[in-house]
C-alpha cells in the first residue's frame, strides 16, 4: 500500500494557516510590490516589470522573446484549471530562478487579457511569502492529510516520465475527486472536512499499492502516479478498488457520512506530454465520470473494457462447462515424400454467444490470462483420446493417424490445481498413447529445467511424441531443443507467410538443414500456396500443413476427405 498519513494531534500550522482564503488575502494586502511578467501563447516573454527582474536575482531582465523555463523553474505545477475554489485567485507555488539555489514560496495568480491583440497570451503575478514560521524549502508533507506533498509527487512523476522514456515505457495518473464535498464544508465546517479529509486519504493510501505515489493536491483532489503496469484494464482494477473504499461510512462527530469518488484516469505520452497536459487531460476525464465513477480521456475506452469484461464472463462460463461451448476441428498434415496426410492437428474453437465460432487466437489469450489454460487443454486431450477410440471401433482411417494437440507450458507444471501432473493424468485415462503428439511452443521448452525436461522423458516413454512448435530461425533455441526428448520441428506460419523472399528463403534453409542435423522432423505450417510449396520443397522440409492441403474439419468430414484422398 501506498505512504499512509498518520493522525493529526494538533490544528495546522503556518503552512496550512497560509493556505485559508483569508490569509492569503491578508498576504496580498500587505505585500511589496508584485512581480509581473507577460507571456505569449507559447509561454515566450512578452514584458516584465522590474520586480521580476529583482524576483530572477543577480540575473539581468530577460529580454523579449525568452521562454519563462529559461529563467525561471515552477516546481509546484499543480493548477486546477482558472476555477480555484475556496483558494481564491491566488495559489501557492515554489520558484527558483537559476543560479539562486533552493526554491522559494511565492503566491501566483494567472489572469488572461481581454482583447483580441493578444490572443493566448497570460499574464504572472507573483508574491513573495515572508510570513513567520513560513518554510524556506519545498514541504515534504501536506499539512492536512499527512500525505507526501505536491513538490514531493511532482519531483517523481517528472522522475517518472524521464524513465519511461529511456525505457520506452508508459505511465498513468489518476486524478481523484472527494463528492459532494463542498456541501460537506457548508453544513459542518471546515475543521470536521479536514478530518474527513484525512480519513479519505489513510483508506486511499492503504488501497493502493506501495509502488504507487498519492498526493493530496487540493480542492478535495488527489493525484496518484501508476508507473508498472499501465494497462487499461489494471487502471480500471486500481480505480475499482479505489470506489469500493468508500464503501464504509466515514465515524465523525456528526452523523457517519458516506461519501464516493470521482476518478479520471491518464496516459503518459497519449494523454500528455507535460505533466499540466496530463492534469488538464485528467481533468477533462473527471468530467466525464460522474459521481461514484471513473472515466478514461478515450471514453470509447471504458466500453471496450465492459465489452471485454462481458468477454471474459461467457469464457469463464464456457470453461465450467466446454462440451457445451467448445468443438474441435481437424487439419490434415500432409508427407510431401508419401504424397498422403500421415496426421492431423487437433484445434479448439470456441462458440461465443453472440458472434458465433471463434479461432483459437480470439479467446485463448484470454483462457491463458485467466489461468484457466490447463483446465481447456485437459478436456482437449480427453476428448482428442475419445474421438480416436471411436474411429479405431469402427475401422475409420483417423484411428491410423497421428492426432497433434498444441498444449500450454502451464500443463508441463508438477504442481497442477488437482495435484495430478500430465503425465499422471494421461496414464489415468487408460489408453495406448502411441500416435498422440504434444506440440509445445519452441521458445518455451528452449528455457525449461530439468523437472520440466523429466516429465518430458516420462510422457515419450509413455508413447507420446513431442514437437517443438512456432519455430521462425532462432538458433540460439536448438542447443537447447537439442537436450530434450523432441522428434518433430513446426516452422512458425509468420514465417512461411514471407516465403519467397531471399531473406525468409535463407531463414528457411538454414533451419531446415539444422534441424535435420538433429534428427528431428520438419513441419512447415500455414502453406496456403503454390509458391510456398515449392520452397518448402526445395529446402528439404519433409511435412506441409495449410490450405494448399485442406481447411481445418469435423471429424466427420474429415472422415469423408480421408476417404476420397486415399481413392483418388
């Protein structure tokens, strides 16, 4: 969980007395000379008064045209848009301006001139803070809810960014928004808010990660950074969990109040740049959320989630029950040498109730996400092996072949959710193994160990044959393959789909001619043409599998293929 804020003993102090409308009122009032300076749309210097030169120090006045970050570092970037609530037009900030070492507190207002000669252009007044007791140095902790403070979350998102862009990585910010919160204020005060405050803050804190930084950033808002992972669906998690906090009613001196949340949720780079477009952006999405709610800046993302969680809801209905759901077809390989099928793939389909039959890779990415590949494999198998004990009793040709099934690493584990491992499993359905081939992904079981190598030792002398599957070139996998009980090679179809080029062709022989070295038998999947075909050839790879020989079938039809193959 992230830094939880402990209990305040005592009112605030200066800092926070600083922070009510009327002392910073009162600071104006009695205040030197403020400091101006004028910028254009692109924040260039248009003019500046001499105050602002005094504010820059030693420096001389920055002449006309000069960008405001090259004089002069803002490092309390945390503005809410032109509406500042209860804070009035003023807001507390920290400035440095370079070679004057620590940053100082100042006040600043930002107004907008009216008219049309200069359009974009805002106008920064600044204040120095000399009250007793006032901080000469960032504070490290917001008075109010005990949370790290703005200068702190500023300092690591800005860290944040920096690194995932040497990492070509991504980041997102939650802007957290307290409901009704101003009418919590009018009807029992500011110093009941304050404690409400803080509470909302302990139960933020202590939902989110402690890899997550919360900040309080004012006007009953919260900023959290999220740098691993980033992706919607963990953002949409962490904002869940976030509204469920909630939940329980807050004990105060009035009545228990409960209380929701409004979050909106941004991307770094896509939503922002800097880390004021990512506030605008969070803001803009806060708008869009709604009272107990979270919302994203690409509203179409918030259906894709829902639609994805309906998704994900039929799989996991159709995994407690897959003879309903799934169905199995079969594609024919093809001995170039023979000229005749020697076997076939077994592949899984699943029917989705609303868009109909869907291919492996629509559904089983999210089978493997969710865990549940080991469960979906098994009921493969069995029904692989019950379909082959009732061709064998009707004589069928499908019984005299072999029947591959692709199976996820995670079945190979030795410690499977029954306790069985698959081997165990396999010798339990009391069926001759022989002709039954595991095809396991070849980057896979290049990086198993050796109790994964074992179980693979048991399974051959058990009958079955392996194969190492989505093979595209990489030598490095063959030392290691090389030490595994593996009889068949699948070349990768991304890479039989660029076969005719000199490159892919290169590919090809090379490992063709490596893999024959080592004994095992060559399968080129997802040859769809001609051309293909005849490269395949010309490099030696003794098996195809694709459209050029038959579309994936039921066992039925299957049966009438084989039949009018071996005719013809």
């Amino acid at each position: 969980m992230a830094d939880i804020p402990s209990e305040p003993t005592s009112e605030p102090g200066p800092a926070g007395v600083a922070l009510h409308p009327a002392a910073m009122a009162r600071a104006v009032g009695e205040a030197e000379p403020v400091a101006h300076v004028l910028l254009d749309a692109a924040s260039r210097i248009l003019w500046a008064n001499l105050m602002f030169g005094r504010l820059l120090g030693q420096q001389p006045m920055p002449s006309a045209g000069t960008r405001l970050a090259d004089v002069l570092t803002l490092t309390n970037w945390l503005h809410q848009g032109g509406d500042l609530g209860p804070e009035g037009p003023w807001r507390r900030v920290w400035l440095s301006a370079f070679g004057q070492g620590s940053p100082r507190p100042f006040l600043m207002a930002e107004t907008c001139p009216v008219g049309d000669g200069l359009p974009g252009a805002r106008m920064l007044s600044f204040i120095g803070l000399q009250a007793e007791g006032e901080a000469r140095v960032p504070p490290f902790a917001d008075p109010v809810t005990g949370l790290p403070s703005t200068w702190i979350f500023e300092d690591r998102l800005q860290h944040a960014m920096d690194r995932a862009d040497r990492l070509e990585q991504g980041l997102a910010v939650m802007l957290i928004r307290l409901d009704r919160a101003g009418q919590v204020l009018r009807e029992h005060g500011e110093a009941l808010v304050q404690r409400l405050l803080h509470q909302v803050s302990r139960r933020l804190a202590g939902t989110l990660r402690v890899e997550d930084s919360i900040t309080y950033l004012g006007r009953y808002r919260w900023g959290v950074l999220v740098e691993h992972p980033v992706a919607p669906e963990s953002l949409q998690a962490a904002a869940l969990r976030c509204l469920e906090a909630m939940e329980a009613p807050f004990a105060l001196d009035a009545a228990p109040l409960l209380m929701t949340l409004s979050i909106g949720i941004v991307f770094y780079p896509e939503d922002g740049e800097s880390p004021a477009m990512l506030l605008t952006a969070a803001e803009q999405a806060l708008r869009h959320a709604g009272p107990d709610s979270y919302a994203f800046v690409d509203r179409a993302l918030k259906r894709q989630l829902a639609e994805r969680a309906a998704f994900r809801e039929a799989l996991q209905e159709a995994l407690m029950a897959p003879a309903r759901h799934f169905g199995l077809v079969y594609q024919p390989q093809w001995s170039l040498a023979e000229a005749r099928c020697t076997g076939v793939e077994c592949l899984v389909r699943w029917r989705h109730p609303r868009r109909g039959w869907l291919l492996p890779g629509d559904f089983l990415p999210e089978v493997r996400e969710m865990g549940q590949m080991v469960r979906l494999n098994r009921w493969v198998l069995e029904q692989v092996i019950a379909q082959r004990q009732r061709c064998a009793a009707r004589a069928c040709p499908l019984a005299r072949l072999e029947l591959s099934v692709n199976v996820d690493a995670s079945l190979l584990s030795q410690e499977a959710f029954d306790g069985r491992t698959l081997d165990r499993f396999l010798r339990e359905m009391n069926e001759d193994l022989v002709g039954i081939v595991l095809e396991i992904d070849g980057q896979v079981l290049a990086g198993l160990d050796d109790s994964h190598a074992l179980m693979l030792r048991r399974l051959v002398r058990a009958g079955v044959r392996l194969v190492a599957d989505n093979l595209d070139g990489d030598v490095l996998a063959l030392p290691y393959l090389s030490r595994l009980p593996i009889s068949g090679g699948k070349v990768d179809r991304g890479l039989v789909a660029t076969l005719g080029t000199p490159q892919a062709d290169a590919v090809l022989a090379a490992l063709a001619a490596a893999l024959e070295a080592l004994g095992i038998e060559t399968t080129a999947v997802g040859v769809e043409g001609a051309t293909q075909q005849a490269v395949v050839e010309r490099y030696g790879v003794p098996r195809i599998q694709g459209h050029r020989i038959a579309e994936p079938m039921t066992a039925k039809a299957l049966g009438g293929w084989l039949a009018t193959t071996v005719s013809g």
